[in-house]
C-alpha cells in the first residue's frame, strides 16, 4: 500500500483559518484525492460535525453550501436546531441512548451509530409512531476499542439481517472509526476492511438495494478515507478549527 502525504497539516486540525478558508482546503483535497482514487469529488458528502461550535460559524459553514450537520448529543442540537435554517439536514453521529431515541427519529434524518438489535427495535417503534422510514447506518468496531462503540464485525450480517427485518427503518450502509493518532497503513486498512463488508452485505444480501454508503473518515483521517471508498466524511476541526469546549 503505497503512502500517500496528507499535506498542509494545519489544514487537518483546522487551526488558524476561518471557516470559509478552512472549506476551501477540504474541497481541495477532497478534489485530490478523488482523482488519486479516480473517483469523483461530486460523490463523497460532507458532515459538518458542529459538537461544540457556536451559532455564528454554523451559519458561516450553511452560507457556504454545507446544510449537511452532524451532531453527538442530542440536546445540543435541539438547542440549535431553532435556530438554524429548516433546510439544514441533520445526521447523529454520536452514540445512541435508548432514552434518546425518539428524539433522534423525530429531529434527526439520519442516524450513524445504530449498533444492536435492541436500539433497532427501538429506533423501528419511534419511526412507527411517527409513520416515517428512517434512515439508519450501522456503526462497526474495527479497532477493538470500547469506547468507540459499535457493533463487532462477527456479528454484523445478523444485526444486519435483523434490522432489514423492520419495515420503519432504512438501511443505509456502514460507519466506522478510525484508529486515533494512527500511521497512514493501519487507518487505510480498518477503512478498507469496511469497504469489503459492505460488499458483504450486498453479496449476502442484495434486496437491501440501499446500502450503499460508506460513513469513515474524520478531520485527520478523510483522504485515506477517500481512498478506500469513503461516500460520507464527518468532519468538525477541519472546517470550524478546535471545539470551544
């Protein structure tokens, strides 16, 4: 596996530029990238993850076309949720609590971190409630670390088999994260190995026709992402610059 630079470290920690300019290098090297993976730019969708970015340079980071937002906790995001444009599209990220999950499936569109059966059937009885399908990617631990959360690769096709099962929910692929601090070989490989499961599910499974997403990669991660298919990125520090808490 050939090692690929990521450039302009500062960009990665997203110190010392303004939204705006933070934006314009993520696009840059989304747009490297891609044409390294021969893939196309147009394909790979931004998250702006906004966990502890104040109001100002959210509506800095809409203004520039990114209406896509990730939040962790769910009442920090019902507190900006008010007071953000309705065409903002809102994605958690975070991990999920049983107790939170009705608020997810009414305020979020999408949830990333779905890891057990139970929260399935859960997620499955709020979405009834509500008469909506949500939409679902299943968070798998390729790391081996508890406190990253998600479910273990063993036992993916049966979660996967289970919540196909539940006529509320659509499934939309896979999310993962990546080894923190990691060298560029081991961060591609958990990357890659998500890749191969999700072909998986679709050998294993192909009547799900819409899983399809890939969630992998965040600020110091997402072009080794890129190259191993990544379709959404979740990036914080790299657009807004170091959390205020």
């Amino acid at each position: 596996m050939d090692t690929l630079p990521l450039g302009r470290s500062k960009t990665l920690a997203g110190g010392g530029y303004g939204v705006g300019e933070n934006w314009e290098i993520v696009k840059e090297k989304i747009v490297l990238f891609s044409q390294k993976a021969r893939r196309k730019p147009e394909d790979i969708k931004v998250v702006a993850v906004t966990k502890g970015v104040e109001i100002s340079k959210i509506e800095d980071a809409i203004s520039l076309g990114l209406v896509s937002l990730g939040e962790n906790r769910v009442q920090e995001a019902l507190k900006k949720m008010p007071l953000l444009p309705e065409e903002v599209e809102w994605h958690f990220v975070g991990r999920l609590q049983r107790n939170k999950a009705k608020k997810v499936v009414k305020f979020f569109q999408c949830l990333h971190s779905l890891d057990s059966i139970d929260k399935g059937e859960e997620l499955e009885k709020r979405a009834r409630d509500l008469n909506k399908k949500f939409p679902v990617l299943i968070q798998v631990n390729l790391t081996g670390r508890e406190t990253q959360g998600g479910v273990r690769e063993e036992e993916l096709l049966s979660l996967v088999y289970h919540v196909a099962q539940l006529s509320h929910l659509e499934l939309r692929g896979l999310m993962t994260i990546g080894p923190v601090g990691g060298e560029e070989q081991e961060v591609r490989e958990i990357f890659s190995r998500l890749r191969e499961l999700k072909e998986e599910v679709n050998r294993e499974m192909p009547q799900i026709t819409s899983f399809q997403e890939l969630s992998m990669g965040m600020s110091d991660d997402f072009p080794w992402a890129i190259l191993e298919g990544a379709t959404i990125l979740r990036l914080g520090r790299a657009i807004f610059g170091e959390r205020s808490e």
